[in-house]
C-alpha cells in the first residue's frame, strides 16, 4: 500500500542515524515519527524525542535508556523491532521496522468494523505481541487501536517497552497522559499500570475492533471514567460479530478486579483451543495470525540453529565464536561524531592459580579467575533458560565485572578490548528478506542493527579480530558459500562468495587473510577479495581458533591430528610445515588459544562440566569456570581479551 506521509516542516531533521527522512508519519504530544530510508532503500520509522537531557526528570536520557534496555528484552513476534537508538543535537531517537500497514483506528474509522477471520487473527496477533512484551517484564501501558498496525504480514503492536519514556498510560499529577477509553480502571487509581491493566486495554481494543467503538464509549472524560471503574461493559449484540469463546475472553479481560483477568499468554491458549509447549507459543500465535498469501508461506523456526550452538563454546583472546548470519548489504553509514578512542586488549601470560571465585547470577556456573588474567569470560547464553524468559544471554560490564542481562534468543560476543559487542537474533530465520546483526558501540554509547545478508543464506560463526573487525561464514543447507567482514566503525558489511563449499567455519588467518576447510579436505587461506593464496593438505580436521602464535613454534594453526596420531597437530601458518603434536587431557575438548603457552578445554564429567587452562604439556593448570553439566551442556560461554 502507498506510505501516508506528511511533508517536513521547517525544525525537522534531513538525516538521522544515516536514514534520510522523507516525510512525517505522525506526531505526539513528545515527540514525532518520521518516516526514513537507509542507503540500500530499507524504509524504517524514526521516533524523535522533543526532550533531551536536563528537561525534567521522565525525559531524561537516562530513563530513556533504560526504558530502551527493556524493549530489547522482547522477542520479534508481532511486533515492530527496535533496529537503532542514539542521540541527534542532544535529542534521543529510536529507529525501528516500519510497519507498511494502517492503524487499526485508521480501518475502524475509514473501513469500518473487523468480523469473522480476519477479527480472530487480529485478537490472536495481539496476544501474542502481549505475551512477548510481558515474557520480557515489560508493560506497554498505551494498548489501543492507534498502536496496533495491520501489515501484510499480519497485526503488529508498535511502541511497547518505551512507555515510561514516550507515552505512560498513567495518572500523573493533574494529568491523565494515555487513551482514557482503553484504561483500566487501576490506572485511575493509585493501583497504576500492570500487565493485568494491558489486559483490559487489548479486551477494549478487541471490543472496538468488533464493534466500532470501545466497551464504555467515550466522550467526556469524567463520564468515561465512571464508566470504566463502576458500568458493565457494552460488547455489542452476540450475533455482531463479538461471539463464542472470543467473546467470553475479552468478558474475562474486562474485569474490574485486575486479579480476575488472564495472562496474555493464557489468553492466548485459549484462543488457540490446544495444548502448546510454553518455548512454542510465541511462534504458534504468530502463526496462526498471519493472513493467508499466494506468497511462498514463511519458514518454520528452525530448531537446529540453537541446537547448534548448544554445546559450551569458548573463544580465546583474538578469536570470537559465533552464530548464524549472511550478508551482502551495508547498513547506515557511521554518523558524523568523532570516532571514540578504543581500548587496547590485554595480552600476555594467563596466571597459574585462580584468587577469586564469582558465580554468575541467576545459574549454577561459577568463575575462578585471577585479576591479572589478560582474557575473561566476557558473555553468556543459554543458561538459565526457562519457560518465562526463553534463552537469555548476558554481557559482562567491563568496568564493573558483572553480568547483566543482555536479551533472548540472541548469541552476543564481545570484541577484544570491549570496545562492542556483536549480536545475532535467532529471528533471522523467521525473516524472508534479510538477516540483520546488532552491533552495540560501548564506547559512543550507541547501537545500530546492520543488514548482513539477503536469503536464503545464513551466516554463523562470529570471530572478532583483535582490529576490531568482525568475521563470519555464510551457510547455504549447512554448506559454507563464502564469508562476511564487517567493520562496525564504519558499519560496513562486505560479503564474499567463495567456491569450494565445506562445512568448517572461516578464522582470521595471518596478514590479513582468513582460512577455512573445504570439502575435499584442504585448509585454504584467501585474502579479503576471495583469492586463494595457499592450501595445506592431509593436516587433519581444521579448529575454529585461526592462525595463534605459540611459543617456540611461531604463527600455527590448530587441527585434530590426523589418524593415527592423537592430540591438537600444530602446522605453520606460512608453510604448512607440522611444528608440534600436543596432547589433550582425557575426555576434553579444544576451545582455543588463551596466551602462548596456554588452551582452553572443556572437561566433562557425570555431574559436573570445567573449562580448564591448560599447558603445551595437556596438562590441567587450573580451573577456569564449572558448573552443572546438564546446565553448561545448552548454555555458551565465551572468552576474549579484556
């Protein structure tokens, strides 16, 4: 459908965050939407914030951010993702998906009311963004027709997350700052805005949808409001289109008593009328609200991407581990600020006993570290995971050591020196057009969400060079088709199609290279543009921890020695010259390279798993991290240079 835009007026920005701005969508009584296009013509929906820092305390930038913080706790499903946020001229904006559909308030006013399917699929998208939003200890606090968009690809709730900051559905003061006739009555009350309270907004929207106006009308608002805390509401005839058990629902979500409505995500068992498993649900309501297309159906969430990444994965100081991705577009060029000094990443010797002991909050992993340790565990995923919060994963604070919530159903990584973390969201297999990467800049205090790849690739496998770019292997059906680089300074994305498809992972190589194992066997090293420049043969199957200089053997990469011999082979990087066999402790895994004397392994035993420092003798020096081994068995640890 044809985009409705407003033309700029005078104040109005011609450029944020690398996204021409093209008109206005909408405004606000804090701010305005704009509509913007990238360089590859992705269009996205620009919020800008009319208050900046200093202007009272709910518009500082830091209630801002930390509102921010919250909606990326919230999975993509019927929902407008948050792509970028930062500041233009000292005013906070938010860069998300645009959403190529009208307001349902736009179709009720213009089309008039929903019935049949299409009122089921609206009712069922809904709870399912609700049921995410909440999942992530989230409230929306301004659910009504106004928010909810109708897409092509089915209903989408917009402007979640950020309530506090934008829109907050609350009484404050002598102000009621929200849509009166979709409240619930504790929100006029000192009970305030709760989940139960977003219940009540989607059962008046749903009401609204059905009938054309919301359950207690509106008008006047003192005679709403009494009508909201002490009248039935008015949900139309039976035969009107609100009937059977969507009717009954919305009854139940427009109690007066917030401990008698549903939760959004039993709402929406209910209307999908079977048992789901609770990891499904998501995907199930998205699915079922999604309007039948002659377009090739979405794909189904594939199982294996997580699975794969499963097992406990370490990476050494200049390496990276990784996840799925492909690319072959930029995103938005780097903004016009002042390139932030960057930290230099810590080298030298690992030290040979652990001092301190710092469990992880919220798991039963433990870290023995030492404070002159050059490389720490820097993030996590997957441990911790249950039915409420999916699979979360931290990042570690560089100044104060602690793990903080990072998000759901997304591998971070954390380049050599902290200066960013990478991220990619498990939901770039539910997408058709291209995969997207999350790159947070710590040090600009800035975040951008670049596209990588168009489908039907995948790419996996982040590694971090200590120069601060980013690597990664495009899959085609689990086939290697090429690589990635990225710099997200410049946020580039380049894309590299390479013959010669295996399954192993590219690694950073030495001069600038990256090598990777083909199918025929030979480990091959390529420069940037993609050209071979030379190959080893019969060396053994190639690890992900790239070329490593080792002691008394120079710059070496690491494989499992061919048969018959056992243990990690060392060859030269330059020749392909065998410089050593190592051995490994028994019934351990190679993780990867920690100093030059020193690996990472993974020990398994009936209970309990550890990741072990270990000398060029296989000999265990000490323990790096534990835990249950059912527990370290679905979660990933990674390691990189402070």
């Amino acid at each position: 459908m044809a985009t409705r835009t407003k033309p700029l007026l005078g104040g109005d920005p011609a450029e944020v965050a690398g996204y021409r701005i093209l008109g206005r969508i909408g405004e606000g009584g804090q701010g305005v939407v704009y509509l913007g296009e990238g360089p590859g013509g992705m269009r996205v929906a620009v919020k800008m914030l009319r208050y900046g820092p200093g202007l009272g305390e709910e518009g500082s930038l830091g209630d801002f951010r930390r509102e921010i913080e919250l909606t990326r706790r919230v999975k993509a499903f019927c929902t407008a993702g948050v792509l970028e946020t930062g500041e233009l001229n000292g005013l906070p904006y938010i860069v998300s998906e645009y959403v190529d559909g009208p307001s349902l308030s736009e179709v009720i006013s213009e089309r008039g009311r929903l019935r049949g399917a299409e009122l089921r699929r609206l009712a069922l998208g809904t709870l399912t963004a609700l049921a995410a939003i909440h999942q992530a200890g989230v409230v929306h606090r301004d659910f009504k027709p106004g928010n909810v968009l109708l897409s092509r690809d089915g209903p989408r709730v917009i402007d979640f997350g950020i309530a506090r900051g934008l829109d907050v559905s609350e009484l404050t003061g002598e102000h009621i700052v929200g849509t009166p006739p979709y409240m619930a009555p504790e929100q006029f009350t000192i009970g305030g805005s709760g989940a139960p309270a977003d219940m009540f907004s989607w059962a008046s929207t749903i009401v609204a949808a059905a009938t054309g106006r919301p359950p207690f009308g509106s008008g006047d608002l003192p005679v709403v409001i009494n009508r909201i805390l002490s009248a039935e509401p008015d949900l139309g005839a039976p035969d009107g289109g609100l009937d059977g058990d969507l009717r009954e629902l919305v009854a139940r979500c427009l109690a007066k008593n917030p401990g008698e409505r549903p939760t959004a995500s039993q709402a929406l068992l209910t209307l999908l009328g079977h048992p789901v498993p609770q990891q499904d649900l998501l995907a199930a309501g998205e699915a079922v609200a999604t309007p039948p297309s002659p377009a090739p159906p979405r794909p189904r969430r594939r199982r294996a991407y997580v699975a794969a990444a499963a097992a406990l994965a370490l990476v050494a100081a200049g390496g990276g581990v990784a996840y799925h991705l492909s690319g072959s577009t930029a995103g938005p060029p780097s903004s016009s600020a002042p390139p932030a000094p960057r930290p230099t990443p810590s080298s030298g010797p690992m030290a040979a006993t652990s001092t301190v002991t710092s469990p992880i909050p919220d798991t039963g992993i433990v870290l023995h570290e030492n404070p002159a340790d050059p490389v720490w565990a820097s993030s996590l995923y997957g441990a911790g995971d249950d039915t409420f919060t999916g699979a979360p994963s931290y990042v570690r604070d560089p100044k104060t050591g602690e793990f903080a919530f990072f998000g759901t159903y997304q591998f971070p990584i954390v380049s050599p020196g902290g200066a960013y973390v990478a991220a990619l969201p498990t939901t770039n297999f539910t997408r058709t057009d291209y995969s997207r990467l999350r790159i947070v800049d710590r040090a600009r205090g800035e975040e951008v969400q670049l596209r990588v790849d168009d489908k039907p690739g995948n790419a996996a496998d982040m590694r971090w060079h200590t120069d601060q770019r980013l690597l990664l292997t495009v899959y085609r059906d689990n086939v290697t088709t090429g690589f990635v680089v990225v710099d997200p300074a410049a946020r580039s994305v380049v894309v590299r199609n390479v013959p010669g498809a295996g399954t192993a992972a590219y690694a950073w190589g030495p001069d600038g290279t990256v090598m990777h194992q083909t199918a025929d066997g030979a480990v091959r090293f390529r420069r940037l543009d993609g050209t071979e420049v030379r190959s080893f043969r019969n060396v053994g199957d190639l690890s992900p921890a790239g070329v490593t200089s080792v002691a008394d053997h120079g710059e070496v990469f690491t494989t499992e020695c061919p048969a018959p011999d056992i243990g990690l082979c060392l060859w030269d990087a330059a020749t392909g010259a065998r410089r050593a066999t190592v051995p490994l402790p028994t019934r351990s895994r190679f993780n990867g390279w920690l100093d030059d004397r020193h690996y990472m392994a993974t020990m398994t035993g009936a209970k309990t798993t550890k990741v072990v420092l270990v000398d060029l003798e296989g000999t265990a020096v000490r323990t790096l991290a534990e835990g249950p081994a059912k527990e370290m068995a679905k979660s990933t640890l990674w390691f990189t240079a402070k």
